[in-house]
C-alpha cells in the first residue's frame, strides 16, 4: 500500500509532463497527489503508479539519467545496500542522488535529428 512521504514511478500518464519521480504528499481514496519538479502536485490515479518505495534508489532503472550519467547496472552491496552504476564510471548509493531523468521522461522529451545526406 502507498503511503505519505514514499516515492513513486510514473511511467505513463496522458500528461507527458507528468512522467517521472516524485513524493506522495497526500491520498485521497484511489487518487494520490504526487509533487514533483512544480509548484502544484499531480493527481493521480493509484493504478498509474508503476513502483512505489519508502527509498528513492529503489525506484531507479537501468537507462535512466542519474546526476547526467546515463545508468547501466544496478545492484546491492553484500551487507544489502543498493547501487547504481552509471557511464561516467561512478558507483552511486542512496546519499549520492541528486537528479533522476527517467527513460520515459527522456523519450518523451527527446528531439531526434533526421539527417539527409548531403552532396
């Protein structure tokens, strides 16, 4: 059950600003309010939230964007703490996270370039 002050995942919403993580503030019945990156939080429905955790690091995935470096491995430690591993070559625990861009946040945002060739 999602509680007050977890994190969650929204991984699809109609509101393609409102993709990503964020902190549940308050919940009402099946609707939860979520802030996020804005002044105002989101509303939304339970069913939409993909993963939910009391812990941010939990909610990471592997392509996602942590402090501008792209993740590719993710793993726990032998005494059970989790870690990301990112592209810049940094091993990063809970302490560590200062900004997450979530893959669906990329791809929803991201402006692909299509080039023609040139003569």
């Amino acid at each position: 059950m999602i509680e007050i002050g977890e994190y969650v995942r929204i991984d699809n919403d109609f509101r393609l600003i409102a993709l990503g993580i964020g902190e549940v503030i308050r919940i009402n019945q099946d609707t939860i309010y979520v802030k996020m990156n804005f002044e105002l939080p989101f509303a939304f429905k339970i069913e939409n939230i993909a993963k939910h955790s009391k812990n941010l690091i939990d909610l990471i995935e592997v392509g996602d964007i942590v402090n501008n470096g792209y993740i590719y491995e993710i793993g726990n430690t032998e005494d059970g703490y989790k870690w990301v591993h990112n592209l810049n070559g940094l091993l990063l625990f809970k302490k560590d996270i200062k900004t997450i861009l979530t893959k669906e946040q990329y791809k929803q945002n991201c402006y692909t370039v299509e080039r023609k060739e040139e003569c």
